[in-house]
C-alpha cells in the first residue's frame, strides 16, 4: 500500500530550521540535559550523572521501563497504574500503531477536523472510511449536537478521534465535555492525541481516566520540552495484565475496555496494548534506551516544567493582545480566554503566500495544510515571543 503525503511535515522538513523566527511552532523551547538537571539539587545532579553514563544501552522491556510508566502514574495519570501503558517512539508510532492496529478496510471512524493529519490519514490510506466533525468557524466550536447526528447516521462507527488540546486551534474539551461526548459514544472507542493537554491553560482530563473505551496519546515533545528523545506512550483505562492488581479507577469495576468494546471490532479476549506491542515488533520494536533511562527524571519535574511552560504561553498571550491590531497580519478577533494553550488558528486579514513571510525571514504554515477548508487561516504558536508577530 502507499501513504498519502504528509502535508504538514513535509513543509517543514522542507523548511524548518532554515528561517530565524518559526511563526507557527507547536513544541515548547527544546531543553539540554544540564537545563533537566537544573530542577535537582547538587547531590541529585551527581546520582543522576552516574546513573546516566553507567546505565548499559541494552534493549529496553517490552511495554517500556518500569520507571518511565510509574513516572507516567505518579505524575500524570493518578487513577491508572504502571501497566496501563505501553511506551512508544514518540507520539508518531503511537498514532501510527492506534490508526493501523485497531481498524481495517470496510471500518467508519468520526474525526475531529482540523486535526494532526496522520490522526486519520493512516487509517484512510488503508480503507477505512473517515467521517469529518467539522470546526464551525464562526463559534471556534465543535457542535456536540452535530456529532450526535454524526454518531446516529452512521451507526457502525467504531470511534471518535480527537486532539485534546486540538493542533491547529488551540482549544480543549472540559472533562464535562468529555463526558457529554462519552455518553453520545455509547461504548465506542474515544482516541485522544493529549501531546499539549499537560500545558493546557484550562483544566481537563487524559480520556484514559474518565472514560473505560478511552485511549489517550502523549509523548515528552510537545509539553515537556524535549523532542529529541523520541518518547510517546499510549494509555488505556484496562488492561488483561493488570487484572490481578487492585483496580484505582472505580470505572473499571464495572466494565472492561476489551470486553464492552466487542460489539466494534475487538474480540472479548483482546488486549488492546498487547495488539498495539505486536504490531510495533515490526517498526520500532523496543523504544530508544538511553530516552527512557532520561525520561523518568523529565517526567518527576512535571509541575515545575509546565508551571515554566504555562507561564511562557500566558504571557505570549499578554503580550499578543497588547499590539495594535493594525500591525498584525491575522485577525485577532478570537476573545483572549479562548486561547487557551500553545497554537490558534486565525484567519488572514489578506491572502499571503510563504515566499511572503521566508522573504522577511520567518516560517508559517498556513491552514490549508490542515484541510482546504482552512484556506485563508495560519496556525500560530505561542512558544516564542508573541512581538514576532509583528515582523511580518
């Protein structure tokens, strides 16, 4: 089979690195291993240091190291346990295992659009039939009654795939959003990329803790400030292997995600992170060693990260909302509150073209980049200073 082209990241292997400001930026500013050790003291920098360079690069375990998911509990999924995860290389083999494992040829799934386009294209490249829930452009909103008439047209659907905080617009469902949409699902499967969801300004949930068909998707790249180590993991609510440990979260008393997700394309007797592992036996295999030996000790300064992050975002968006309008090449009429994480996707005041904005030495991605339908729009990122806007 071949791949349709990845749009947006064949832009920026094109051109990323090659212009002084990325006007468009989606990771927060990448951090070196001296700025990790800086959240530790004196005495913790030299146990780390020696654990760092004595540690011996063998194959990593199966589903990852004990540390990285027992990191991953502690610091950001309270109610599940270490053996509700399955470590990948980055978020991208995350998606990739999700979208090419658990549906096939004949398959319908609902995705949320605009959306990172391997979140559904993987699936589409291989036959499964795509079913757009659509950004109203006025409101900045996804219509709950909208999928609601989605979800009942088209009944076979097997899943709803989200991006919570969405790329390229920024905004997040509430846990009470989510759980409107988990009951309009009626035990389908919930798919969630939450690579922003730590840095999110407004509070929400992994769908992984609040809904027993969730699976959610992250990595250490977008909110952790360190893409370079490759790192992502997929989380679920159940898993076979951690039947016989006490159960944290009070839904999987009731129901067991292998089991209630039967009726949609899972035999009763599959475990959904043990099909994911089987299928990455042919692409990565085992994660990056050395990346997971690291990730532990970038995971264990989650507060202190994201306190660092969130307060960058907030006053990039202070300092937006301070220029003049007039000076700016989008319209900022989105309501300040609104943005609320590290992208927003406004619309151009005029039409614009790339050679415009890589002649005054900046990068942009435009939304067509996420769909036609987004034509006349730009995503916006918020990891660098907001006065850069007003280059162009």
């Amino acid at each position: 089979m071949t791949y349709t082209p990845f749009t947006l990241e064949d832009l920026y292997n094109k051109y990323e690195g090659k212009y002084k400001h990325n006007l468009s930026s989606a990771c927060m500013p990448a951090m070196s291993l001296e700025d990790l050790l800086g959240f530790y003291s004196k005495e913790e920098q030299e146990k780390i240091t020696q654990e760092i360079f004595s540690s011996k690069l063998d194959y990593s375990e199966q589903f990852g190291l004990d540390k990285v998911r027992e990191a991953l509990v502690s610091n950001l999924y309270p109610s599940l346990s270490s053996e509700n995860f399955l470590l990948t290389t980055g978020a991208s083999e995350a998606i990739f295992l999700v979208m090419s494992s658990l549906f096939e040829a004949g398959d319908s799934i609902i995705v949320q659009k605009p959306i990172y386009q391997s979140l559904y294209q993987v699936a589409e490249d291989r036959g499964v039939r795509i079913i757009d829930w659509d950004l109203d452009l006025e409101t900045i909103t996804w219509d709950l009654g909208l999928l609601d008439n989605l979800l009942q047209q088209n009944p076979s659907a097997k899943a709803l795939v989200i991006n919570n905080p969405n790329n390229p617009v920024g905004t997040v469902f509430s846990e009470k959003e989510l759980c409107q949409i988990t009951k309009l699902l009626d035990g389908r499967l919930l798919i969630s990329d939450e690579v922003f969801l730590p840095i999110s300004l407004k509070a929400s949930k992994p769908v992984s803790e609040i809904y027993e068909h969730g699976i959610s998707i992250s990595d250490l790249s977008k909110s952790f400030n360190m893409p370079g180590l490759r790192l992502g993991w997929i989380a679920t609510c159940h898993s076979e292997r951690n039947a016989k440990h006490e159960v944290k979260n009070p839904m999987q008393q009731s129901k067991m995600l292998s089991t209630c997700i039967g009726s949609f394309g899972l035999s009763p007797q599959d475990d959904v992170l043990e099909t994911l592992s089987s299928q990455k036996n042919y692409l990565s295999l085992r994660n990056n060693s050395l990346s997971e030996i690291i990730a532990p000790y970038l995971i264990n300064k989650t507060s202190e990260i994201t306190a660092k992050n969130k307060k960058l975002i907030k006053e990039n968006i202070e300092t937006l909302y301070s220029i003049n309008p007039d000076k700016l090449f989008f319209d900022l009429s989105q309501k300040r509150e609104s943005i609320s994480n590290l992208c927003f996707l406004p619309k151009l005041k005029k039409e614009l073209d790339l050679d415009y904005f890589l002649g005054k030495d900046c990068f942009l991605a435009f939304g067509e980049n996420f769909g036609e339908k987004y034509r006349g729009f730009c995503r916006l990122g918020l990891a660098n200073p907001a006065k850069n806007l007003i280059l162009c």
